[in-house]
C-alpha cells in the first residue's frame, strides 16, 4: 500500500503546481507528459475506438476550464505491461464487448487498481445488457470477485471535486454511477449513459450524436461529470474536507 500512497501524494502535489505554477520564464512551452493527464485506453474485442473523439473533446474542455494539461488523444495500453503505471486514470469504452483478459493481464490491472490506479468506463451504445454491459461486468467480477458494482450516493464527492455535477449525465439517461470500490475509494466508476457520447464532435466542430431526453443541456452536465470523474482520480476526496463546507453550501444557495 505504500506505493499507493506516493502515487496519490505525487497526484496531489501536481494539481498544486498545476494550480500554482512557478513561473520558469518558459509558460508558453508544453508540458511534459509527466505532467499531462493521459488516459490509457483498456482493450476491446474489436479494434474501432467509437469515443476517441469524445476523448478529445473532453480533454479540451478540462485545459479550457481549468489549470490541468491533457493529452487529447487516448494511449492503448496493455493491462499485463509495466507500462500500465504510467497512466494511473484509464478508459474502457468499445463498440461491442470488451476484450477478454488472460490471467497475467487481470492480476496486474488488480495490482494497479489495488494500489490507487483508477479506471472509468463508459458504455457508447448505453444499452444496460448489451454486450458490452454484460462483458465488462463479468469482466469486474472476474478482477474483484469479492466486490460488486454499486450505485454512487447522490452526496459523493465525485459529484463536487470541481464543480457541483449533476448525478445523472450522459447522451442517454438509462442508470446511475456505479462503482467499485477498494478501501473506501471509487477505484472503477462506471457510467451506463455513455457521457464520452455526448461531448463528441467531428473535426469540423458538429456533434456527433443527440442527446435525450434532455437535450442540448445534457452536454454540459457530461463536461462536468467527466471532469469531475478526472478530479477525483488525481485526489479523491480532498473536496470533502470541512475547509471547503461554507463554500459549498453557498453556491447551492444561488
């Protein structure tokens, strides 16, 4: 568990200095990648990525709004690799089922989840039973067969890191937030509604995709949701702590 501990302590200090830059002289210059948020994409049965350019939409979003770097375009990353440690916040979004994983690819994803790793999942066709739905959950229940996906408390955290998210978001409205927890943190957040689906755009700046039922507002709520889902990765429920109350209690007055 030590090592853990120093991949959330390293988290939070480079949300300090992302918020708090020293100032080098050098401001126009790009981060590094050690100081991007890079998501790791999990593999998928078939090769078609159906949310890369929802990926990027959000990633914009989330360096637009807020002092965070990020790297627009998903890294494919196998889950038996050492490799898989250097992208602690990873996705598993596929058009169809999700790839099955062999033995050596469970016990390190179980291994990096064990030790602060984090993994959102978002299904594109929002379809609870489709196949998708059905392989990613055996495919939890196969990693943690002790632990269960659960609904997350409509008063969790994950829902006022950065901004004060509304529960239900996504292009459709078909669940709640479900997760997995591992002792006490959110360590796999799964989202049903397909939230990457209702940020997509094409290259020439349209939508990709309708939302329903609620229309053009349901964009918004994902932007948030899913940089709120980012926020907690990097330093879980430090937006918790009795500091923040007054502040938090104001804004739901306006």
């Amino acid at each position: 568990m030590l090592v853990g501990f120093w991949m959330r302590v390293t988290g939070i200090v480079f949300l300090i200095l992302l918020i708090f830059p020293v100032d080098s002289g050098r401001g126009q210059e790009q981060a590094s990648s050690s100081q991007r948020v890079i998501m790791g994409r999990l593999p998928c049965a078939s090769p078609t990525d159906p949310r890369a350019h929802g990926v990027r939409q959000l990633m914009w979003e989330l360096m637009k709004r807020t002092s965070i770097e990020g790297q627009m375009e998903p890294v494919s990353t196998d889950p038996a690799s050492p490799d898989l440690f250097n992208t602690p916040f990873l996705l598993w979004s596929c058009e169809g089922s999700v790839s099955p994983l062999s033995d050596a690819q469970l016990k390190n994803l179980r291994r990096f989840l064990s030790l602060g790793g984090f993994v959102f999942i978002d299904d594109p066709a929002a379809s609870p039973g489709g196949p998708f739905d059905r392989s990613v959950r055996e495919a939890l229940q196969a990693l943690f067969p002790e632990k269960k996906l659960v609904p997350v408390p409509g008063d969790h955290v994950l829902f006022k890191t950065f901004f004060l998210a509304n529960p239900k978001a996504g292009r459709v409205l078909t669940g709640p937030l479900e997760a997995v927890r591992i002792g006490g943190r959110l360590a796999v957040v799964y989202s049903s509604n397909d939230l990457l689906g209702a940020v997509s755009k094409d290259l020439y700046g349209n939508w990709e995709l309708a939302c329903e039922p609620g229309g053009e507002m349901q964009r918004e709520t994902a932007y948030r949701m899913g940089i709120n889902i980012i926020f907690y990765a990097m330093c879980l429920d430090y937006k918790s702590d009795r500091v923040h109350l007054p502040f938090i209690l104001r804004r739901r007055k306006l």
